[in-house]
C-alpha cells in the first residue's frame, strides 16, 4: 500500500507510474550532515585551540586585569623592599652609634627576628603575588616595633641619665701634681708583683702616700662600697650609666655611701694600703660595657694642677 509521502516517477519501459526508491537518497543526506559537523567540529577546535592569539572575551578581560594586578604588586614589592633596606640602616646605626654612644648592648640578630623564624623563608615566598606581599609587610612589621622599641629604651635612658659628657669619667681620679704620685703600673699585660707571673692588669696604679685624696672622675652613682681583706682591699664602685662605671680600690678610708649621687669632682676617700698589695697605692679601673679599658684614654695629666684644683672639691672639715 502507497503512503502519502512516497514519490512517484514514470519509468519509461514499462509506460507505468512506480514508487522511487530512497534509499541512495537518505544515505546521501546523512553523509551531508555527517560533513557539516565535521566541519563544523574542526572549526571550533582551530577557534579555541589551533589559532594563536585567540581567546574568549571574558578570558581576554581576566588576563588584561590580572596582568595589571601583577604590575601594581610588583610596585608594591619594589617599594616595601626599599622600606626594608631603611629600616636595616636604621638598626645598623641604631647598634654602632645610638646604643653604643649611650653604652648599650646591641640588640641580638635573633632578637631583632624574634617570632620571624627564617628571614629568607619570609622574603621568597613562594605562591600568589599577594601572599608574597604579605609575607614582606609581616617582617617590617615586627621588626618596624622592635626598632621603636629600642628608640623609646635610647629616649628613656637620655632623660634619666642627663648630659653625656658630664658622665664619662673624664679627669685623674687623684691630683696631677706630680710630686704627689708616680706612675708605678699602667694598664695591660705585666709580671704581677706578688709572683711574678705575666697577668693583664686592668687599671691604673697611682703609687702615692697613705691619705691621698680621691676623686670621682665622672657623674654615678656609689653603686658598691666593699671593706676587704684581700683582692682590692676597700674600694668603691661608681656606676656613671652610658655604660661606665669606675672603680678606686686599696683605700683607707672611704667617705661615700651605697646609693650616694656623685657629681664629677666629688671627695669619695682617701688612698691607702688595703687588701693585695705591695705598697701604698691607688689602683683605678675603668670598664665600659663590662670590659676593661685602658684608663689612659680619658684623662689628662697634663692638666695643671691648679685647673684640676678648680675641678674638684674637698668637705668641709
């Protein structure tokens, strides 16, 4: 039975109309179809993979910004390592000339990390722009505090503490007159005179009379006062800040007390024979820093004895 949808043709030989077959026909179709989305297949792919310099708008506009925040961040970076090199000269100059002028202690590399762990782990992060940025802005934080934290300690110890100069001990702690005093062991290496073995000596030894007056070289405070047997005998302590202090050993008489603020050229005692010795003698010390240094370099015995008569003071008697 004939559908509606079938075709008819004449077919010449026999003069009769006859159903045309579709066979070839839809076969034809489905290879046309079958090209087309090849083709079409093969263009997308050229559009999305092939074809250099072709993206999708929004990719394009993602890279454009993405780009840009790169830039901004490396502008970023380049300042706050600037930021970084100032703040190392900071505390380069804050160790050898604010700290040191004052008689600090640097602050410790560790301590100046503290809680920061392995610098060079903050400093190349690897990862995102971003957690590079925070990790730098995480350092000079700290170290930015640190740093304050040791210009407060500087200003708290200049207001306390007053002029400078007027600390350092500066004078002879005994008269210049020379026909009051010789010379009899300066500082560094010599044979001690007990026993003769080679031993550094850390001060200064004025040899002179039994009651030669003493006299504080610098601004202190009487930090110790020691009556000995042996050792230095009786001497006193004087703490002058900045990191000084000065020490007047084998007195015989001490005139001043723990605690006592001194003011350059006050009378502390008299010069004597007391503890380890082989004669009468003032020995003086200077330490800065907790070392011993040579006492030579901060005063002048030169200095007429009247001017050095101007500098000091005796009590009233």
């Amino acid at each position: 039975m004939a559908s509606k949808k079938d075709r008819y043709e004449l077919n010449p030989s026999t003069l009769m109309a006859e159903i045309r077959e579709r066979g070839n026909h839809t076969a034809g179709q489905l290879l046309a179809v079958m090209a087309g989305g090849l083709v079409f297949f093969l263009l997308f792919l050229w559009v999305n993979v092939t074809a250099p310099g072709l993206e999708l708008p929004k990719t394009a506009i993602l890279r454009r910004q993405n780009a840009d925040w790169n830039i901004r961040a490396d502008r970023l970076s380049g300042r706050m390592a600037r930021s970084g090199d100032m703040l190392s000269m900071l505390e380069v100059r804050d160790d050898k000339i604010y700290r040191s002028v004052y008689g600090m202690d640097e602050i410790p590399r560790e301590v100046r990390l503290s809680g920061l762990g392995d610098i060079g782990r903050h400093q190349n992060l690897e990862g995102t722009a971003l957690k590079k940025l925070n990790g730098q802005l995480d350092v000079l934080e700290k170290r930015a505090y640190i740093q304050s934290k040791s210009f407060d300690d500087i200003s708290l110890l200049q207001q306390s503490a007053g002029d400078l100069a007027a600390h350092i001990p500066a004078i002879s702690p005994i008269s210049t007159d020379r026909s009051t005093y010789r010379m009899s062991s300066p500082f560094g290496y010599r044979a001690d005179p007990l026993n003769g073995r080679r031993k550094r000596h850390t001060g200064m030894d004025f040899s002179c009379k039994v009651g030669n007056p003493i006299y504080v070289t610098g601004d202190g405070v009487v930090t110790k006062v020691a009556h000995e047997r042996k050792g230095y005998g009786n001497h006193v302590i004087v703490d002058h800040g900045f990191g000084y202090r000065t020490r007047y050993a084998h007195m015989s008489r001490i005139d001043v007390q723990e605690g006592d603020r001194l003011t350059r050229g006050d009378f502390i005692g008299l010069s004597g024979r007391s503890g380890r010795v082989t004669g009468a003698h003032l020995h003086y010390e200077v330490l800065y820093r907790k070392d011993f240094v040579n006492p030579a370099y901060y005063m002048d015995l030169d200095l007429s004895p009247e001017d050095y008569k101007a500098l000091v003071r005796r009590p009233e008697k």
